[in-house]
C-alpha cells in the first residue's frame, strides 16, 4: 500500500516565476492538505482539498492557489515566486472522520 | 487563539540518557487532538502518537511515553535509554477542524 506520494522531489525557480506541486495521496483517503515549512520552523498550513473544492484555508496570500481531481490527487501552484517561498512544501492526506494526517516526504523548493 | 509552544528550540544528550521534550498547548475547544511527530534529516514526519481532549491517561510505548496533563495544558515527550538514531526534529502539533497547528520543534542531539 502506497503511502503519500509527492512530486518532484526538489526544484529549484527563479523570482517571478510560477511553480506547480503534486501530492497523491494514501490509498482510500480523500482529503488533502497542504502545509509550507521554512528552514527551521514547524509547517504551516496553506490549505485543504474535498470533493475537489477547498475546504479551508491558512493566512497565504492567493498567489497560492491549488486544485484536487476527481482520483484525489493535488496540485499546489504558486504564482510570482518570492524568495520567502522557499520551503518544504508537504501535501498530508486523511479520510473522512479521522483526526490523522499522513504526510508525505515533501517537495524542497529553492527560489533564486 | 490556537497555539503550540515548544519551548526546547534544541537539546543535546549522551546516548543512554533519557530525555523529555516540553509542549504546551492553548486552546478554547473543549474537542480537540494533540500529537507528536518525528521528522529524521529525510524531511518525512513520521507520525508518533495522537491523543484527544478526553483521553487523560498516559501512554507508553516501548522507549517512548507521553504525559498529557489536561490541567497545565501540557504534553510531553519522554524517550527513555536514548539511542542515536532518535536524533531528528520532534514536533507536538493540535489538531481544530481538521488543520493541524504545529510548534515550532526541538531539535534532538543524541551524542554516542
């Protein structure tokens, strides 16, 4: 059984540009989260995924934006790259009624 | 506000040794889940242990232990006989609505 997978593993853009991000998440869950950790901080949530809408959202600007489909699988795009985007970007999956997220291995991504 | 503070930014020990690693958390929910993960240089977080609101006692696994106590509003981590390959970021997080707040992680030095 596969657990969350997220791809590429590293990128690396230059300011300005645009970036997409992709999560699958654990076989038989439904629901995808995403959260951004900076060198040395705890992650922080960005936003979550059902039924290909977001249900909910942290405090990032909306140069973060992201789209689920109907397999479940997750994007995350962000727009006019700053260099404070700089991150491990974590995409969690979780079923319905259960507090638990699993977390995949993440995506580094270096702003230049 | 929800909040997770970790204290400890960093600790470092002799292998053998045990050590505990402090979380307190603020909340106004009465329904809520705490938890810790382990995040090895890798980049995964490894899920530990979840705990809810209602659920007081303490648990031991193995090296591991939890101390929840409802009444500080705590919950800490203690590894016994430490090995180094404990060494990593330890994180206590609270789960609200489905989105996880994380602290801000101690690092742990397990020294041979």
């Amino acid at each position: 059984d596969a657990g969350v997978t997220q791809s590429p593993t590293h990128l690396i853009k230059t300011r300005g540009q645009q970036v997409t991000l992709r999560c699958s998440p654990k076989s038989g869950h439904d629901t995808v989260s995403w959260y951004q950790q900076a060198l040395g901080q705890g992650p922080q949530f960005i936003f979550q995924y059902y039924e290909e809408e977001e249900r909910q959202r942290g405090n990032f600007p909306d140069r973060f934006s992201g789209h689920q489909f109907p397999n479940y699988s997750s994007e995350l795009n962000v727009n006019a790259l700053l260099l404070g985007d700089s991150a491990l970007y974590l995409c969690a999956s979780s079923f319905p009624g259960s507090y638990e997220q699993y977390f995949g291995p993440g995506t580094r991504l270096t702003v230049t | 506000a929800q909040k997770v503070t970790q204290a400890q930014t960093e600790i470092s020990v002799v292998e053998k040794e045990d050590v505990t690693l402090d979380c307190v958390y603020e909340t106004r929910d009465t329904t809520y889940y705490l938890f810790w993960y382990k995040q090895p240089p890798s980049g995964e977080l490894v899920f530990l242990i979840r705990r809810n609101s209602f659920d007081e006692q303490n648990e031991i696994s193995g090296r591991y232990s939890w101390n929840f106590q409802k009444s500080t509003s705590s919950f800490n981590f203690t590894i016994t006989a430490s090995q180094v390959v404990d060494s990593a970021v330890y994180f206590c997080a609270l789960n609200r609505d489905d989105k996880i707040i994380f602290g801000k992680g101690t690092r742990l030095h397990i020294l041979p």
